[in-house]
C-alpha cells in the first residue's frame, strides 16, 4: 500500500465567521495539494475545525445557543467555506465528532498509563472576566493588570501537566539533525532559540469541568476536561486512524473493536506537511513533536510556517472593521483572482499586506491584461484566420516554455508558490510580446505570409495549453476554462502534459471568451 503524501492546515476555532487568514492558509495547503497531484503523487489532504475550549464556549453563550447547536450551526457555514475556497480536501475533522474524541481519551490513558502526566497545584491570577489566568507578560508596566481584566484575584487551582522538561535536549538534537523539520529557516532558528535559553515548563493538559465544561472530558479523571491544544493537535492522527492507518493504530493500541476501518485503509501517519501561521509554531514545534515523541509515533516530515496578513498596514480585526471578507472578493471577482493575489503577492514566511489597490492592479495587469489577453487573442486569432483549426506544429516558444515547465515543476516540488507564479508569467509575457513582434494581424493580411502565420497561431495556441497545464493547481478554474476553450478533453491536471507539441494538428478549437473580464471601475 503506498502513502499518499499527507498534508494539513491549522483547524480553525469556530468562535467567528472565517477570514482571509483562514482563506490564505487553506489555499497554500489546496494548492500544494494539487501540485502534487499534478506531478503525479498521491495525496490526502485534511483541513477542519477546532470546536473545544473556551473561546468557542464564550462564543455560544454570547450566541445564546448550546456549544454544540452553535458549533452545528458554524460547521454548516465553514463547510460552504471550504466548497467556496474549491478546497480538494479528502476528509474535513471536527473535534467534536466520536471518531476524534475517543482517539484524544485512547491517547490521554495511554500516557496517563505511562506515567507522563502528574497532578499539582498551581497559584496564579486569575481574571474572572475573561475566565483565564494571567501572567506578569500581561502586567502594565505599574504592575497592575488592565481594567478590561475585570476582577483579578489569586487563586490555587489543581491540574493535570505532561512532563515536557525531559525531551527538551532530545528536542533541539531532533531539530538540529533536520534542518528541513521547520521551514523557512528563520522560524526554525526561532524555535531553538527559544529552547536554547528557556527551559521548557511542563504543559497544564487540563481544565477544571467546574469553570470549562466544553471539552473532552478526561479519562482518568471526571473532574477535568482536556485543554484545547491537548485535544486539536491530536486531529492530525486521529482522522488517520479513523481511516484505518495501521501504524497509528498499533502505537496506540486503538481496539480494533471499536474502530470500523473502512475496506481499504490508509496509510497516511507521519503527515508529509502541517501548513500553520506563525503565531501557532510553538504548538507545532515543540508541544507536538514531544506529544508524538511520548506516543511512540514518528515525527511530521515537515512544518510550514506561513505569515500573518494585515490590511491597509494594521492589524485585521473584527472590532475595529479592518477586515477583508474573502467571499465578498470572491463573489465580485472570481475565486481565481482571490487566489492568485494571496499567492503572488505574498511568499509563505513573511508578513503580508492586503490593500483593495494593489489587489485591483494585479487583477488588471496579470491576469486580465497579462493572462486574459493573450489567452483571448491567441484563440481568437486561429478562430478568425483558421476557422480555428490548429496547425502543424511549429517550435518557436519551445524552449522557453520547456524551460518554464521544467523550473515551475522544480519550484512545485520545494513549495515555492509565489516563484512558481513569478516563472509562469515569464512565458505569459513572452508570448504576449511575440504576439506584438510577430503582428499576426498584418500577417493575415498578405497571403505570401500564410506559412509564417500558421507558424506563430500555433506558437501561441500551444503555449495556452502548456499555460493551463502548469496553472492549474493555483487557478484551476482558469486552467480548466482554457482548456474547454481549447476543446481539449478532461481536466489539464498533469504537469507531465506540459511538454511541447500536445495540441495536434488539424484539432479544431472551441469559441474564446475573456477569462478575467476588465473592470474600469474602481470597487465602490
Ligand atoms: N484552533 C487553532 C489551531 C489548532 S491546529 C491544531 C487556531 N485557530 S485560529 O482560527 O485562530 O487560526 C487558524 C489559522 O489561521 C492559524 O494557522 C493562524 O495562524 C491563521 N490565521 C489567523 N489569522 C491570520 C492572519 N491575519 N493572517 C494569516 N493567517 C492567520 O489557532
């Protein structure tokens, strides 16, 4: 049985309707999920919901519902979000679904069994407002807490803590010995910094029930319920072992009764790629790693660290109505606009900036002038000079769309998206200035010219089609739509088909229409 290459993203608290950080993450995991598909892997790819915990607690009762009406509710809309989004993910979790939160117990009474956990009290302030304690990082600097704290009292609360101090060393060996294990480079650096000069403190995995009933209740212990960081990174090995993955299952010894392993399993553990922001690293890269550690499983191959998006230069929030709502851009501007901006403008690592301008001027130059127009008048030109029959095939822009091909397969390969992006746009302006050097329209007009005509419709009509190919994982509406105008049959998901030479002479092409219709108008 061979693994598919596994990828996730973040599960995304359902304490709020999504937002463009939720789109852009899950768009990086859709497009590096349908890159591999195109070179020609396997792949599962897995994305959902984080519903424990107090935010989504707080959320509900603000909401005067039920956590579990509320989250019923919030599903349904992040669900239409994903379809929105044109996400090809294999399976969608919710951690408040059976199948997860018997894996969360079967692993808290496995370590329990083992004697990770300990029991102990731990004095602290405690704002009742906010339900959750403070540390001195949230003292101003008079020493006071803030009055949006509300009342702060001291107070001594028993928990439940997973030992986490013993693997600190093995921890920074493991990420020494693989460079590749956090990406970029700076956030792995970041991470061993952090355990180079701290010492780790053991990780509180539980929740009184009396104040945070909305969780998976432990299992050696009625009186607590799991700390949500506990319960959602287990997401990642727990939709694998409802699939039936047999190493997942045999470390933690899931009872095979229980399980309904479907007639063919998976065999997806250890995840190929966990795409995360940056806020959540230490989660990711140091909490999970010493949880799996403690499991007897394998390490995830490698994490993905994307950056955070502001708008217009400050921070996104609701409060303030600095957001940017993704489905509004999309219902205005087509799903490939939105993903082709969040890609090309920002590289996964750093910090980015949404401005409604410079979306609107990558609309215009790339992809409706850029893209759009030489996919139209390439078309529309063996329309009206050839009746739209292709002919014999001719070599000119070969090698420089053999040379794209061969780089975007290479850049798809390290997940370098927006190099990707960059490369492809070389040939969509080098064939756009053929277009305007070889100046077929006045071609059509001497027929002493009818070869070098037919030599550089087919130039062009074919770099459309090694276009669509190589677009296809990041626009793949757009691929698919010039495809169809091609009359090519099935869907340009292979990156193999982008070699030179596929549109065949004589095969009659369908009618042109504009892909990224131009807007004069400034968005009101
Ligand atoms: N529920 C946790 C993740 C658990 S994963 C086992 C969580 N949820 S979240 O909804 O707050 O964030 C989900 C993802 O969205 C995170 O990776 C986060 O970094 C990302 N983003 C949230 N706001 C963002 C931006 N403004 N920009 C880019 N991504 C951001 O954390």
């Amino acid at each position: 049985m061979s693994k598919p290459f596994y990828i996730t993203t973040a599960i995304d608290y359902v304490n709020g309707a999504p937002h463009l950080g939720h789109a852009y993450e899950k768009v990086i995991a859709d497009v590096i999920t349908r890159a591999r598909r195109s070179l020609g892997q396997e792949t599962f790819f897995l994305t959902g919901l984080d519903e424990h915990g107090q935010k989504v607690q707080q959320a509900a009762q603000t909401a005067g519902k039920t956590p579990q009406a509320y989250c019923d509710e919030l599903a349904a809309i992040w669900l239409a979000f994903a379809r929105k989004l044109e996400l090809t993910n294999d399976d969608f979790v919710r951690t408040t679904s059976t199948r997860h939160k018997q894996v969360v117990q079967d692993i808290l009474a496995k370590l329990h069994a083992a004697g990770q956990f300990y029991q102990a009290a731990h004095k602290g302030f405690y704002s009742t407002k906010e339900e959750t304690f403070l540390t001195e990082k949230d003292r101003r600097p008079d020493g006071t807490f803030d009055p949006s704290y509300g009342e702060v009292v001291e107070l001594v609360e028993e928990n439940w803590y997973f030992k986490l101090g013993a693997h600190q060393q093995w921890l920074i060996d493991y990420l020494e010995a693989n460079p590749g294990f956090i990406q970029p480079d700076y956030r792995r650096n970041e991470v061993l910094g952090f355990l180079k000069n701290h010492t780790l403190e053991d990780l509180c995995i539980s929740r009184p029930a009396a104040r945070l009933n909305w969780g998976i209740p432990l299992p050696f212990d009625a009186n607590f319920v799991t700390y949500v960081w506990f319960d959602a990174l287990v997401n990642y090995v727990s939709i694998p072992a409802a699939h039936g993955d047999a190493g997942v299952c045999a470390a933690l010894n899931l009872p095979s009764s229980r399980l309904h392993p479907p007639s063919s399993p998976l065999s997806l553990w250890p995840a190929d790629i966990h795409v995360i922001g940056k806020d959540i690293l230490k989660f990711h890269a140091v909490y999970w790693p010493i949880m799996l550690k403690a499991m007897n499983l394998p390490l995830p191959k490698q994490i993905l660290v994307h950056g955070w998006w502001q708008k217009d230069g400050a921070k996104i929030s609701k409060s303030t109505g600095n957001i940017v709502d993704p489905i509004a851009v999309i219902d205005e501007w087509g799903l490939d606009a939105f993903r082709f901006y969040v890609l090309r403008e920002l590289d996964i690592g750093p910090d980015g900036n949404w401005t409604d301008a410079g979306f609107q001027s990558r609309y215009g130059a790339e992809l409706a002038n850029g893209l759009g127009n030489l996919v139209n008048r390439s078309l529309s030109m063996l329309q009206r000079y050839r009746q739209g029959i292709v002919p014999a095939r001719a070599n000119e822009l070969a090698p420089d769309a053999n040379r794209v091909a061969t780089e975007v397969r290479g850049l798809l390969e390290k997940n370098e998206l927006q190099a990707a992006l960059q490369s492809i746009w070389t040939l969509v302006t080098r064939a756009n200035q053929y277009v305007d050097q070889t100046a077929p329209f006045k071609l059509a007009k001497d027929p002493t010219q009818a070869a070098r005509l037919d030599e550089v419709l087919y130039n062009l009509s074919e770099t459309c089609r090694v276009l669509a190919v190589l677009l296809w994982p990041f626009l793949p509406g757009t691929a698919g739509k010039i495809y169809a105008q091609l009359a090519l049959p099935g869907t340009p998901d292979q990156i193999a088909a982008a070699g030179w030479g596929g549109l065949a002479a004589g095969h009659t092409i369908g009618q042109p229409a504009a892909l990224f219709p131009r807007r004069d108008q400034p968005k009101p």
